[in-house]
C-alpha cells in the first residue's frame, strides 16, 4: 500500500476537525443546517403524522479578543396531516433565536462552554404557533478529547406576551455525545428532552445519526440522516419510530 503524502494526511486532519466542529454548538464557525424530521403517531386517534424541516443558521461574532458571540436560529417549516382528524396544516412554525456569549479558547481544564438569551417568537401560521412571545435562557458546556465531543444544550422558557390560551413554562436539555473518524464520519446519539412544567407533561425523543462530511463543488458538506425514538410523549404528541436527514452548509474561516 502507497503511503499517504503529507499534504492527504493534512487534508484528512483539516476533515476530521471540521466534522468535530459540528458537534459543538458554539464552534467559530458560520453553518447552514437543513434538518429535516418525520414524526408519527400523533393526535387523539394516534393515526397523524408531521413532517418537519429545521432551517438553523448558526452565525458566530467576534466581540473582542476573547469572546464570541454566537447567534443560532431555528426556523421550523411544518407539514402535518390528521393531527386533528381530516384537517391538514402547512407553513412556518415559531421561531427559537438563541445567543451564546462563549470563550473563544477552551478552560484550563478542556471545558468549552457559552451563555445567554433565548426568545421564542410566534411567528408561525394558524394551528402551528403557540400564539406567545417567550423568553428565557440558554446554555451549553462540552468536551473535546480526541475523537469524542460529549455535553449538554439546555434553555428555559416563560411566556411573556400574547393571545395564546396555553402557558409556556418550558425546559429543554440536549445531553449529546459523538465519535469523529479520521475520515469525518461522526455517529451522534441525544436526547432532545422537553418538560412543560404547566401540564406536567415530558417529550423524549431520543436521536442517533450518523454524518459525513464531504464536498460539494469544491465546498464542505455535512450530509446524513439517522433515526429516532419518543421514549416519552405529550398526550397527542408523536410516538414511536421517526426519522431525520441533514444537510450542512459550512463557510469555514
């Protein structure tokens, strides 16, 4: 077998750490995610089912020799049929807008961590918005040790304004952990956990993907897909099985 030129081996490390950045939510690193997620088992009679594409801009800002300021944004495009039964709802959901403010070098101890407001703007079309302004906080700690990224994502959410009937008193917690090849495949395994604390009711979707980072005309890519379980559902949320795709659109420094 040939050995591998130095500039192949560079080539291969530059993949692998830029498919590691993916896994960390306030990486230095402008990307386009294009998420997309099925869901079944929903509504009073268990027979509806959604389709949801997650457009999720994440922007990092310098602010400073130090600090980062990261904005990430979830736009939801919804499609669900026979949530109630023999109607059909299509469009744009409520917007999440986040910001972390991070260090841009880890602690003395490998920690990488940011901090700060969250929003959730009711942007979304009749059937599909919770009809309320809210706002809140966020947070995210991880570590990278080699080819493991492993951490937690959490935000909180209380309802500030508007016409909508139910109250948002929510906690979200992202626990994650990934494996990066050297050839920039990442396995990923999390829990997307949600508890409103006004109905005392738990959404558990657990997700494992698996990812490669690629190119598409001579820029990188991230596409894949995975699938996932509700371990725990909201009266009339999904269950059962569901799926993901993605595609990633990263703009590197």
């Amino acid at each position: 077998m040939a050995p591998v030129s130095l500039r192949a081996q560079d080539t291969i490390a530059g993949a692998q750490k830029l498919a590691k950045q993916l896994s960390n939510p306030v990486a230095s690193l402008i990307s386009v995610p294009y998420q997309f997620n099925y869901d079944e088992g929903l509504g009073a009679s268990g027979n509806g089912h959604r389709t949801t594409m997650n457009l999720q801009p994440v922007v990092p800002i310098s602010i400073g020799a130090n600090w980062n300021l990261i904005s990430r944004t979830i736009i939801p495009f919804i499609d669900q049929k026979d949530v109630v039964p023999g109607t059909r709802q299509s469009g744009i959901g409520d917007v999440v807008q986040s910001f972390f403010f991070s260090p841009k070098e880890p602690t003395s101890g490998g920690l990488i961590w940011g901090a700060g407001p969250a929003f959730l703007l009711p942007t979304g079309e009749s059937g599909l918005s919770s009809e309320k302004f809210a706002a809140g906080i966020t947070g995210v700690v991880l570590k990278q040790s080699g080819p493991w990224t492993y951490g937690a994502l959490a935000n909180h959410l209380w309802d500030v304004s508007g016409s909508g009937s139910a109250d948002i008193n929510n906690t979200f917690f992202q626990p994650f952990v990934s494996y990066t090849t050297p050839t920039a495949w990442t396995f990923a395994l999390n829990t997307e956990a949600t508890y409103d604390w006004s109905a005392d009711e738990a959404s558990v979707p657990v997700n494992f993907t698996v990812t490669k980072l690629t190119q598409i005309a001579g820029n990188p890519v991230s596409v894949g897909g995975g699938v996932r379980y509700w371990a725990d559902s909201a009266p009339n949320g999904p269950s059962g099985w569901g799926g993901r795709v993605s595609l990633t659109f990263l703009f590197p420094k």
